[in-house]
C-alpha cells in the first residue's frame, strides 16, 4: 500500500515539476542576428532543406547511373546475341558436306 | 503587444521589426525549447519563425491575433524540426554502417534542462520532458502550450486549428500517457 502511495506521489512530484515555469529570458541581440539572416538572404531554405535536396539530387543520379549501366549492358549483350546467330546462320554453310552416296 | 504594431509592420518600419521582436521572442523561444528540447535548436527556430513573420506580414489577415499567428507559425517550424531530427536518426543509423564520423546529430540532446524550472524540481522536470517528447505530435503541442506555455485552452485550440474540445481531450490523453511512462520509469527504477 504504502508502495502505490510512494509511486502516485513521485508522479504527481514529476507532473507537477512544470508548476510555476518561467520563460527563459531573451537574447537582447536577436534582432541584429535576424537582421543579418534577413540581409543574407540566402537562409530561407534551411539547412534541413539544403541537404535533403541534396540527398534527393544524388538519389537521382545514382538511380539513372544504374539504369544507365543497365541499357548499357542490354544492348551489348543483344549485340553479342546477334553476332552468335549470324555465326551461327553461316555453319551450315561452311561446313563441309560429306556424302554418303558413293 | 505595442499598438498598431500590424499596420507599421507592414508599412515596412523598422522600429516595429524590433518591438515586435523585443516583446515576443520570450513566448517563442519558451514554446519552441517545450518542443524541441534543445536550446541552440529553439533560437534557430526563433529567428526563423521572425524572419517568416516579417516576410508574411502582409499576408496577415488579422483572423487571429498577431499573438496567436506567431504561436503557429512557431509549432509548424517546431514540428518540421522534430521531424527532421526523426529522419537524421534514422538516417544516422544507416550512414554510421559506412561511415563513422555520421552518427552524430548537430542539435542532439538528451539531458534536456528548461532553464526556467525551479532549480529543485530540475530533476523531475528532466525525467518529464523526456517523456513528453515520446508523446505524439498533437498531444505534446497541447500540453506543451498548457503547461510550459500557460495559455488558456481557448488561445491553444486557436493556435492548432481545432475545437476547445478537441484541445482537452489532447491534454486529457497526454496526461494519462505520460502518467502511464512515469510509472514505468518508477517500476524500472526500483528493480
């Protein structure tokens, strides 16, 4: 009993542990820095932002890169496919006939 | 919040950028270290939260109070931030496979401590924020701005674009979910 009491009193001591907040006090040169920001110009896209289009432009290289191996190695084995049967249309061609008709 | 502060805002005067910085920057800062839990990251935010207020002033139609549409755009930034931290972790797991310099995120902090909790409720208060952020987002908004913040639960359903209702009973569920994760913590602690 004693236990849940300890327990439930532990919580209410956490819940409570906001009682009475108080704002923290503000930085006096926040307005310059934000002025510096603005004049910049250039942070209106975040860091976040930068780095995942960044993530996202490599992303689409490397997926055409992989096509790219890809069609690349289709087509030279369709060419390797096509030099075996024009190779191949040509044995019976340029083998020698033997006759069996004496 | 000084008067006419809108219509000078807008007429571009600069003594109004700053007033209007001067005066709010406590609110925002507050609200965004209740939601992020990191300081660097909550005056980051801050800025940016300024700099859209000042580069969307005109597209301020006075619907809410300049207060409340400040408040908005504070958690809207809050969450792309604790979004993109969701991802850098997930992301940190798979980089660190190949390189070991990647596990480590700019803004990671996992002994958060609100500077303005009472120095012997420090304690408490860090064991607290670290279960309000296991919350989900809607429900950590909520008690973020009852309890951090202070606001009335009437400016709060303003601020997140639903009803009074709506807003307590987010409240309401973060409370019992976040009893539910102490209690947890207290069985784990005395085993």
């Amino acid at each position: 009993m004693k236990q849940v009491q300890d327990k439930e009193q532990w919580i209410n001591e956490v819940m409570g542990s906001t009682d009475g907040i108080q704002r923290p006090a503000g930085n006096p040169f926040l307005y310059e820095k934000i002025k510096y920001k603005m004049e910049r110009g250039s942070e209106t896209v975040p860091v976040a932002g930068k780095k995942m289009a960044w993530g996202w432009a490599m992303a689409l290289v490397a997926l055409l890169a992989v096509n790219g191996v890809a069609i690349v190695n289709k087509i030279a084995h369709e060419k390797k496919a096509q030099a075996a049967a024009a190779i191949n249309s040509l044995v019976p061609e340029m083998s020698t006939q033997t006759i069996y008709s004496y | 919040m000084p008067e006419h502060i809108v219509e000078r805002l807008k007429a571009g005067d600069e003594a109004a950028y700053r007033e209007l910085v001067d005066s709010q920057q406590q609110r925002v800062l507050n609200t965004a270290l209740g939601l992020v839990q990191n300081h660097e990251l909550a005056e980051d935010i801050a800025q940016e939260v300024f700099i859209e207020v000042f580069r969307s002033i005109e597209k301020f139609g006075g619907q809410s109070t300049l207060s409340t549409w400040i408040y908005r755009i504070t958690v809207n930034k809050c969450l792309d931030a604790i979004r993109y931290q969701r991802r850098g972790k997930r992301f940190a797991i798979i980089t660190s496979l190949f390189r070991q310099d990647t596990g480590e995120l700019k803004y990671e902090s996992p002994h958060f401590d609100h500077p303005g909790v009472a120095l012997e409720k420090k304690e408490n208060a860090r064991i607290l924020f670290a279960a309000v952020e296991e919350l989900p987002e809607n429900q950590r908004i909520a008690f973020v701005l009852s309890q951090v913040e202070d606001l009335p639960q009437k400016e709060i359903a303003e601020i997140m674009n639903i009803s009074v209702k709506a807003v307590e009973s987010l409240i309401q569920r973060a409370k019992v979910n976040l009893r539910k994760k102490l209690e947890n913590i207290y069985i784990n602690r005395r085993k």
